[in-house]
C-alpha cells in the first residue's frame, strides 16, 4: 500500500481533506452530517464506525447553492 491520501488514490476526500477544501472545520462537518444540511457524503461499509469520505463534485454543488449576487437575495428560498 503507498503513502498517498485516498484523494489521489480515488478521487474521494477524507472528512479532515473535505473540510479543508472547504475552509471548515472537520467537526463543522461532522455536526452537519448530523443536521443534515451539509454535503453529500458517503460511508465505505455498516456501521457506525465506518469510513466517511466524500466526493470533489458533491462538495462543490454543494457550496453553489450559497451563492449569492446581492444581499437582496439572502431571503430567498
């Protein structure tokens, strides 16, 4: 096995790289699992203890929904 990350194996980001790309915190990421109002994200294999890994493109769809052209806009739905 090498020494690279699972990004750069698969194209999948790890929660610690996933937070980072998105300048958050992992446990920022972690509470959103939780609420549900975060990116998609993935578990490889049952249980709770399993690997949380997440796609590039899910995480950037993500954050184009917060997109905003004015302040006009904030209230929107």
């Amino acid at each position: 096995m090498s020494d690279h990350p699972l990004s750069a194996i698969s194209g999948l980001l790890t929660t610690v790289e996933a937070a980072a790309f998105l300048r958050l915190s992992p446990r920022t990421l972690e509470d959103m699992r939780v609420t549900g109002t975060g990116p998609r994200y993935f578990k490889l294999g049952p249980g709770k203890r399993s690997k949380v890994v997440y796609r590039k493109e899910d995480l950037e769809a993500w954050f184009t929904q917060f997109g905003f052209n004015s302040t006009s806009e904030y209230g929107r739905s």
